[in-house]
C-alpha cells in the first residue's frame, strides 16, 4: 500500500504544477497548449544545471528559467504577430524536442537520453514509510498562493478580467497582450518547476520524459471546470489512475501494454463524461 500511495504522491507533484500553469493562461483566455515543450526543455537544462552547478536550486532554476523563455516566445508570437494560438503551441513542442535532441546530441553524442553519475538527489523525507519530496509541498504551497493571487491580487484580477471580459480591460488602459504575457511567464514558471521535478527524480533525462502529462493537464483543469478550488482532486484523480496501472502490472496476467493505456482511457472517458455533463448543463440553462 505504501508504494502504491508514493508512487501517487510523485505522479501528482508534476500533474499538480503543470494543470495550476495551465488554469491560469486558460483564465487569462488562451489555452495553452505548449505544456508539453515546457515541461520537455526544463527538464533537460534543469538537470544539466545541476551536474554543472552541483545544486539542486541552481539547476531548477535554469530549468525554469529555460521553460519561461520559450513561455515568452510563445505569447509574443501569438499576441504582437497574430499567430493562431493551437498551430503555434504544437510548434513548441515540436521546437522543444528539438532543441533537447540537438543539445544532447551536441554536448553528450547521444539521442535524446542523458544520465549523470553521482547526481544530488531530491530532498524527500519520510512519514510511516510515506515519502513525501520537497517538491510536492512546494506544488501546495504554490497552489495555496495562486488561488490567494488570482483572487485576491490586481494582476490576478487582472488574468481572469482578461478571459471573462477583454474590454473591460482596454476601457480601464490595460493591455491585454501583457496581461496574457504574465499569465504565459507563470505558465512557464510552473511547468519548468514540473519539468524540474521529472528529470531530478529519475536522475536522468529521456526522450519523452514529460509522457503526455502536458495533455493530461489540460484535462484536470477541464475536470476542475477552470476552478482553482477542485484543482487538487483533479489532479490526484489522475494520479491515482496512473499509480495503479503501475501497481496492477505486477499483479495481473494482462499484458503491460493494456494496463500502461488505462490512464489514457480513463482520460478519455473523463472527457467524455464531462463534455457530457456540460452539454446538458448548458440545455437546461437555456
């Protein structure tokens, strides 16, 4: 039971970083869909930073600093050139993945996949056999202080105006691309600190390190109905589904391939059921 509530525990950290990113450009009014290249490149600098720097904070740094550099990129495309929002988030991930082959590939002569020796673990103590990481207090906290910013702050205020109501913006002086630029920079902030979170973990990088959690966070803060409130057990929601088709593989006669797609189905019915409860949601209101 314990390794199944641990291995929760670490798929909620980076699910719980990523989906609180996202919910706040898709309250800003643009869904962002470069989550996947975000958490991707912070990954690979971030680890790389701490085999240089010899320092978990320093390396997560440059790994946030990479991810909320291609988040600037991002919303100044779409906003000062018009870009369509969907084509040029896809371009990111796909320029991420690149830029991650090419340096390994440049630096370390391999493709894609990069382990370093001896690299500082994550700090991480334990409760009746329940490892609990840094990380993961650091994603509450983080949340905690997102929900008091975004209701409690004028640029918060600002964010969720900027998605409900644009003009009211422009009528007050606001400008509406940096507002979004600002819900982008947090974007990135927080899926460098996820990206972060995966490769320090595992104490490598890998070609595909983020593994569609990018897309699954786009899922939660739909499940969440864009509200910061059910953020959490969302998140944990998928966590769970996740752990226990890792948990089921060594306890069932199915083949790995099925029970490695059960997160992707359970997503996929969430959706479904979802879509379907908002649809007639809508038709009573009318």
């Amino acid at each position: 039971m314990n390794s199944l509530i641990n291995n929760t525990l670490s798929i909620l950290t980076p699910l719980l970083l990523i989906s609180t990113g996202a919910l706040v450009t898709d309250l800003a009014g643009s869904l962002n869909i470069a989550l996947e290249g975000l958490v991707t490149i912070s990954a690979l600098f971030s680890i790389i930073g701490v085999s240089i720097t010899n320092s978990i904070v320093l390396g997560t740094l440059i790994g946030i600093s990479s991810s909320m550099i291609l988040a600037y990129i991002l919303s100044t495309i779409t906003s000062k050139l018009k870009a369509n929002i969907f084509i040029t988030g896809l371009a990111t991930n796909l320029l991420a993945t690149g830029i991650c082959s090419v340096t390994t590939f440049s630096i370390y002569n391999t493709r894609g996949n990069v382990k370093f020796e001896n690299l500082k673990a994550i700090s991480k103590f334990s409760i009746g056999g329940i490892e609990i990481t840094l990380f993961l207090i650091v994603s509450l906290i983080l949340l905690a202080l997102t929900y008091v910013f975004l209701n409690m702050s004028a640029t918060g205020l600002r964010i969720r105006a900027c998605g409900m109501d644009p003009h009211s913006l422009k009528s007050y002086g606001i400008s509406r691309s940096r507002t979004k630029l600002i819900a982008f920079l947090i974007s990135g902030f927080f899926c460098g600190m996820a990206g972060s979170y995966l490769s320090l973990n595992l104490g490598s990088y890998v070609a595909g390190i983020s593994s569609g959690k990018g897309w699954i966070g786009l899922v939660i803060i739909y499940l969440a109905g864009s509200n910061i409130k059910y953020l959490l057990p969302a998140a944990l929601t998928f966590a769970v589904a996740e752990a226990l088709s890792i948990y089921y593989q060594g306890i069932t006669n199915l083949p790995p391939d099925i029970v490695l797609a059960l997160p992707s189905v359970f997503t996929l019915l969430v959706m479904v059921i979802v879509s379907i409860i908002v649809y007639k949601k809508n038709l009573v209101q009318r």
